[in-house]
C-alpha cells in the first residue's frame, strides 16, 4: 500500500497480505493474470476464474467488499490497470 502499512504478494493463484515487520500474514483471494492495486492503495483489481468464466473483480486491499465488474474477461481484463478518469 501506498501508505506502507500492507504488502501485497502473489503466490500461484493466491493473494496475500502481509505487514512490513512480517506479521499478520492472510490469504485473501484466488485471481488469475495479474492484479492491480489502485493509486491510493484502497483496491485492488483483478481477474477470477469462478464458475467457468474468467471475470474482473475489485476488493478493498484487505480482500473485503469484492464486486464484480465484468462477466466475461477478455484479453485487456486479463491485466488490470488503473487510469485517472478525464
């Protein structure tokens, strides 16, 4: 996070978080390709394999209030990023 209190980590499918002094390791979420964390370090973006579709969620960095943004993920899902609205 951008305020340097949590790290997120992939390992495999999962998700991880973890304080900087090593403690307080949580699983938090299965996610295929890559996941993106938002610029305030709030949420964090990614694509998930559920029910035989690839789909594009968003949950707090704590793996909390997941939504779904897409029903189908195609290629530009497959690599979340975050962009300032114009």
């Amino acid at each position: 996070a951008p305020d340097g209190s949590t790290i997120l980590f992939s390992r495999g499918a999962w998700t991880y978080r973890i304080r900087p002094d090593g403690r307080g390791l949580a699983r938090t979420v299965r996610a295929i390709g890559n996941r993106a964390i938002s610029p305030d370090g709030r949420w964090l973006a990614m694509a998930r394999f559920l029910d035989d579709q690839q789909e594009l969620w968003v949950m707090r960095r704590d793996g909390s209030g997941a939504r779904r943004i897409t029903a189908t993920v195609g290629l530009s899902e497959y690599a979340p990023d975050w962009q300032p609205l114009r």
